[in-house]
C-alpha cells in the first residue's frame, strides 16, 4: 500500500502529479491546437491566431467537395455500424455458446484484423476490389471497414454475452418463448450495453478511418478523412482544421454518449 | 383467482409422469445412466443426491434444455422426448431465480401470458391473483435487482406457476438464501403444493430439505436412482447401505451370519432381522442408527436387563459431545469398529471418555444388507 496517495511523501505525490499532468497536455494539445486554428483569421495557420473568424467554417460548408465527404463518411459510417453489429451478433452467439472444435481458432480468426498492419489489409482489399471492378463505390468502402471495425464489435458483445446468465433466456423459453423469441425479447435487452458499445466503436472505426479509405477512395467518392489527406497535399487551408474539429467533435459526441449509457447501465445495477 | 387456485386436489394416485430406461451419455461418461421413474399426479417428489449425481441432468431433460441419449419421458401416456421445452407446458424455477431484469415483477409474472397472446383482461387478473398468492402487490412496479433474494424467488415462482402448467419443476431454488429464509420458503413451498394440487419435481443436495418439503424422495448415486420412498422409510429402513449411509447418520458393524436370524460380531452371537438366504459364515453388514442405541454404563446395565429381541455389545467411549437438544457418545468395541450413540441432553448420559460402555439395541431397528461396497459406507461418495 505505499503507492496510496496518503502513504506516499508530498514531493512524490506532486511529482506523479505534475508527469500525469504533462502526459494530459501531451495528448490534448494538438485537439486544443487544431479547434483554436480553426477559428483563427490566418490562413497560414499561425499560432497563436492573430484574430478570430468563422469564415472557415462558411467556407467548409459552402464547398461541395467538402460537404459531399462529410455525408459520405457519415454514410459509410452508418453502414458500417450496421453491417458490423448484424454481422457480429450471431458471431459472438456462435463464439459463446457454440461447442464446436475449432472455436478457439475461428474466434483468433475474427480478431486477427487487429493485429494485422492496416496497410497490408488495405493493399490486399485494394487488390480485390481493383479486380473486381469495385474500388471507389460505397460497397468497397463499407466492406473494408467493416473487416476492421468487426473485431472491436464482437469482443464487445462477446464480453457482455458472457457475462449474461443463460439460465434467463433457459427461463422465458421454459415459460413459452420459442428460442428465437426469447433471445430478441431477453437476451438482447440483457446485452444491449455490449451491442450499443460494439456500434458505436464500429461507428468510431469507421468514422476517422484513413489507410483503407485512401485505397478505396476515387475522384466521385471520398470519405472526410480522404478529403483532408487530399487537400493536405495540394495547399494548407485552415478549412482542413475545420474538418478535423468537426471529426473530433463527433468522435468525442459518441464517446460521451457511450459513456452516458454506461454510466446509466451501472446505476441500474445494485451493489 | 379461482383460475389460478384450485380446490384441494384429491388424491388422485395417476401416473403424470413416467421416465423409462432413460440415458444421458456425454461421451463414454453416463450422466444418468438408466432410470426408470413413475411421478404421481399431484406428488411433491424431490430429486436428492450430491453434485454429480444426475439429479439436475435428469431434471434438465424433463425440462427438455437437454436431449436424452435414449429412453422415453412420458406425460400422460405422451412422449416428450421430441417436444421442444417450450411447448412442454411445464413450469421452472432456477437456482439464481433468472427473472427478466429488464421487466418489473409484473410484468415478468405476465411474461408467459404475453407469450401465448391471452386477452390483456385476463392476463391482468391471472397476474394480480399470482401477486397475491405469493405476497408481493406491493413490489408489482419493482425490478428484480430491487428486491431480496426471498422476493426475487417468490416471483420465479409466481412466474412459473400464472400459466398453469401441469408439472412445477425446482432446481435447486433456494440454495442461495440463508437458512432461516429457507426454512420460511420451505413452509411457503409446502403449503402452496397443498393448495395448489401442482406436481411438483424439486432438486435439491439437502436432504433436510428433501425431508420438509416432499412426500418422496429420489436418492441419486452415480446417475442411478438408488433409493426412493417416503422421507421416513429411507430414514428407517434405508433399501442400501448407501442410502443409510447418505441419509442421516449411521453405525455400520460387520457380522458373520450363523443363520437366517443370528449373526456373530466379535466372536459373540447377536439376533438380527430374520433375512432370507443367509448362509453360515457369509458377510453381513448391520446398520443402527444412532439415536436407536443406548449406551449404558456396565453397573446401569447390571440393574437393566437385556429384554428380548435387544442386543448388547461392551466397548469404550472415546468421546462424549453435548449438543443443545441432544448429546452424542462415540464409542469403539474391542475389535476397533467405531459408533456413535445419539441420546436426547433430557434423559442424561453420564459417560466420560476412558469409560467402559454397554450398547444395546433393539435388533429389529437395525437394518440387514448382504451386499454393499466399502465406499458405500464413506458418506462423501455419491458424486462421480
């Protein structure tokens, strides 16, 4: 118990403060950065701004180019959420409850876009789809990331599968539920903090996906992320901070929304 | 309410439930291994045996949450076997009561009604009759997580009894609440089965329980059935050492016969139960149990004649226990089998350890098996 925050000396407690403190800034600074330049009147992105302006953002919204990205991504993102929590409920049933030689193996397999370098997944996709005649369509994109997002889906429900009580479901079947009736009136009810937590991390996935994207992406179809990498290239606008603001704020709107849920979820359970 | 609470039922001594040759193997490993059952309609039958044992899987099938390897389940005359359990009609309630913790008790007690679609009128009198049945209006609007563990099982209850089903089946229901709140739920349970007239199949490791709650009991060993009776015969007169052994507590004593009503121990005749077939020199073994035998200090004994039909055998007390309502004295003989004499603390027993002692019994309260295995005596046997 010496590492206690009352056990410990003063000159130790405020040196862990101070490291924590500084790890804090190192990673919100350049959030905080890229949200004040985007309201900044340079546009060479000076920091600190020399004045304060919305013309950025009038810009972001007024461009089409801009526009038809974000309602890609956003599109591409819903679909992908979807496509993952479909595809990663009965995944995680037949990972739980199936009996099976060869579980263990299928659950490695389902988790291995993990582990895997994002470019080899992007250069192996790209490669298919270049093939197929697919690259640049919203399937391709949608397909691409859901490989990528569905392992964070499935451990999510798998986790909260596990953790619900079969006996619940054995009852409503017992009291008359067919199989099918009681999971959708029972246990998905009982797991719907891990199906909610798995959509919104393949929302999130999606969401700021950039590697596959780019290998995706053509002229008529871009996600915002592209767009950004795109227009990076080309000139420095700070329109580019408007879109990471607007990316950050939404990634940071579901994150707290997950964390809203979850903090409701909890309170529901007595200690 | 009259749909839910039915007059006492007469003792209509009809079959329900027959269980024939039935077999559930997980590989070369027979959970239950060939049982044959007949449940009366109406009964309070328990299923007592230790983990293991094949109680739960048995139960299990009879649900239908597991597929027998063979043999028949019937209803009526109607096999189950290929019924899926939800169209079984059979009500169940779990070890870890397994309500919806979504739903309010009300509405997990309607579940079974909403299933099978009944008019919402109907649905709400059958739901407020089983409220009251099992003392919980005042919770209706409650969840699950919002009561004790006593409450949350009399909604398990209410749940698997507001659809009427013709079989109540119990796993182990109160095994998570403490003694004094079992023992209330026990009262509960008994006088429920009464007004009701339900069959109910209740499993349980306790067998104290068992005793309380049913007019029989299953005793499960290694998958098999292996003693069933009323609570009082299996104590009594207990059809295998095992059971003896498993129920209550037992002294054991080796004997040679000498013929169909005489046997030796330690050399001296003593009378048994009049047992057919016994041959002269063959092993028998003799079970009393402790509260059937007195033990007497040698000068009591020498006022106290032996009556006829009585035994005497001389040992040693090794230890005397008082135990609030009654007292125990273990003893050994001079040949080393140990037993244990049970008397209640009212009628004395003023023995010490390093005492000479005479215990007698009656010999028609001590039980006579020819055949038994060594860990038949060993009362932790029973599970795989």
């Amino acid at each position: 118990m010496l590492l206690t925050p009352n056990a410990m000396s003063p000159r130790l407690r405020w040196g862990l403060y101070s490291v924590t403190g500084l790890i804090a800034l190192f990673l919100i600074l350049p959030i905080v950065f890229i949200v004040l330049l985007s309201f900044g009147s340079s546009q060479w992105l000076v920091f600190p701004p020399p004045g304060w302006t919305l013309k950025w953002y009038q810009q972001f919204f007024s461009n089409p180019e801009w526009m038809d990205a974000a309602l890609a991504s956003l599109k591409v993102a819903v679909l992908t959420t979807i496509c993952a929590v479909a595809l990663g409920v009965p995944t995680a049933f037949a990972l739980v409850r199936g009996r099976f030689p060869g579980r263990d193996f299928l659950y490695g397999i389902f988790t291995l876009p993990m582990i895997v370098p994002l470019v080899i997944i992007a250069v192996a996709v790209y490669a298919l789809f270049l093939k197929l005649g697919l690259t640049g369509t919203m399937f391709s994109f949608v397909v691409s990331h859901v490989i990528v997002a569905l392992p964070f889906t499935i451990i999510s429900i798998i986790n909260s599968l596990k953790l619900f009580d079969q006996s619940i479901e054995d009852a409503a079947v017992i009291c008359g539920a067919s199989r099918m009736q009681a999971v959708m009136k029972v246990t998905f009810p009982g797991i719907r903090p891990g199906m909610v937590a798995g959509a919104l991390f393949a929302f999130l996935v999606s969401w700021d996906e950039v590697v596959l994207s780019v290998m995706m992406a053509s002229p008529n179809l871009q996600t915002l992320p592209v767009k950004m990498w795109t227009t990076l290239r080309q000139d420095l606008t700070p329109v580019i901070a408007v879109a990471s603001t607007l990316l950050i704020a939404l990634s940071m709107l579901v994150m707290f929304i997950a964390a809203t849920l979850r903090r409701r979820n909890q309170a529901r359970i007595p200690s | 309410m009259s749909a839910v609470i039915k007059d006492p039922p007469q003792q209509d001594q009809r079959t329900l439930v027959s269980l024939r040759n039935l077999n559930k193997h997980y590989g070369d490993f027979a959970a239950v291994d060939n049982i044959s059952l007949d449940i009366q309609n109406g009964e309070f039958l328990t299923f007592l045996g230790s983990s293991g044992s094949g109680k739960s899987t048995t139960l299990s099938m009879l649900a239908g949450f597991e597929q027998p390897t063979s043999g028949e389940i019937l209803v009526n005359g109607k096999s189950l076997v290929n019924v899926p359990p939800h169209k079984r009609d059979i009500g169940m309630v779990f070890q870890r009561y397994s309500l919806f913790p979504h739903l309010s008790v009300r509405d997990n007690i309607a579940f079974p009604l909403a299933i099978r679609k009944l008019a919402a009128a109907e649905r709400e009198e059958r739901v407020d009759a089983m409220l009251k049945l099992v003392q919980l209006e005042q919770f209706a609007h409650r969840r699950p997580a919002q009561l004790s563990g006593g409450q949350q099982q009399r909604v398990a209850i209410a749940r698997a009894l507001v659809y009427e089903p013709r079989i109540l089946l119990m796993d182990e229901p109160l095994g998570a609440l403490d003694k004094k709140l079992r023992e209330d739920l026990q009262d509960e349970l008994r006088q429920l089965h009464r007004r009701l007239g339900i069959t109910i199949v209740y499993v349980t490791h306790d067998q104290e329980e068992a005793m309380r709650l049913s007019q029989r009991i299953a005793i499960f060993s290694h998958g098999k059935i292996v003693g069933l009776g009323s609570g009082y015969d299996l104590y009594q007169n207990p059809p295998n050492a095992f059971v003896a052994s498993f129920l209550g507590n037992s002294n054991f004593l080796k004997l040679k016969a000498q013929g169909n009503g005489v046997a030796t121990f330690e050399g001296k005749p003593l009378s048994i139960r009049l047992t057919a077939n016994l041959q002269t020199d063959q092993d028998v073994l003799l079970m009393i149990r402790p509260e059937k035998a007195v033990a007497l200090s040698p000068d009591q004994a020498g006022v106290d004649p032996l009556a006829t039909g009585w035994n005497e055998v001389a040992a040693k007390v090794t230890e005397t226990l008082f135990l609030g309502e009654s007292q125990t004295c273990a003893v050994v003989t001079s040949s080393g089998t140990a037993m244990t004499v049970k008397a209640l603390s009212a009628s004395g027993m003023p023995l010490k350890a390093g005492d000479p002692v005479c215990v007698r019994w009656a010999s028609a309260d001590a039980c006579v098996y020819t055949q038994w295995s060594e860990s038949d005596l060993n009362k932790a046997a029973g599970a795989h």
